[in-house]
C-alpha cells in the first residue's frame, strides 16, 4: 500500500516543525511524490544533511511504503 501526500507532508511537519511543505503527484498515480520543503532548520547544513533530516522525519517510510520521492530543499530566502 503507497502512502498518500497528506500522509506525508504531514510526517515531515511532525519531524521539522518550522518547515514549509508542499507535495507534488507527480504521475496522478499516488505513488511517486516530490516534496518541495523550505526551513530555517536547514541552515548551514549540506543538500545531503538536509535531505537525511526529511528523511528522518518520514520515520523509515522511505524505501518501504514510500520509494519513490524527489526532495528539494532550501533554506527561506531572507
């Protein structure tokens, strides 16, 4: 069963609370997703460290329920 895009914006605003966080379907198939997440939480930290945080925040969803996922990044513009 895939997991739904509510399911996991919610998940990530769980795990970075101050995050900005839109889900995108990117097939109409509710199985392959982009997260577009933007907090301050990412500051200073690598695309990779960043990535890991959303990722820890999924709750080891990825890669189970949840394996198709592009994420973007960014910290908010000042």
């Amino acid at each position: 069963m895939a997991m739904d895009a509510a399911e996991i914006e919610r998940l990530i605003r769980e795990g970075i609370p101050d995050a900005q966080v839109r889900i995108e379907d990117l097939r109409g198939d509710g199985d392959h997703y982009a997260a577009h997440v933007v907090s301050p939480a990412f500051a200073g930290k690598s695309r990779v460290q960043q990535h890991q945080m959303v990722y820890q925040a999924l709750k080891g969803n990825m890669g189970g329920v949840l394996h198709a996922l592009a994420l973007n990044t960014s910290v908010p513009k000042a």
